[in-house]
C-alpha cells in the first residue's frame, strides 16, 4: 500500500498505529486476540515505474533497502 506526497503522512502513520494495537490485541472488535502481523513502513523519495507483469513499482535507494529487511525478519 502506498500513501504518495506528503499529505498522506499523518493517515498512513494512523493507518500503521491501528493495525499494530489490532495485532496486539488492543482494538474492538477483536480485543485480546493476538496475531503475528508484520509491518514495514518507508518515507522518502520513491519513483514508480511499470513492472514486468504490467502492475506499478514502487523503486528507490530506501524503499528497496527497506522491502529487503523483511528477509531478515
């Protein structure tokens, strides 16, 4: 999921914080449930390009510096 420009900050940022109080269990409706969620998140400069498969890329120095630590985690 992409939030482009700066705008959007503030509701991804929003968007990050309720789905980690979900995964933890600590948003209704599923109160108490604990699940493995992993989330990764960049902010930066990005360029978008056509991918093999026709679908828009995300690419740049951070974001795939970021997307390549999710091997490691």
């Amino acid at each position: 999921m992409a939030f482009l420009g700066a705008a959007h900050a503030q509701v991804a940022i929003r968007l990050l914080e309720a789905l980690f109080s979900w995964a933890h269990g600590g948003a209704s409706p599923n109160a108490g449930q604990k699940v493995k969620l992993r989330l990764t998140a960049h902010f930066g400069p990005v360029s978008v390009i056509d991918g093999v498969d026709g679908r828009s890329e995300l690419v740049g120095e951070g974001i795939n510096v970021c997307g390549g630590l999710l091997r490691f985690g």
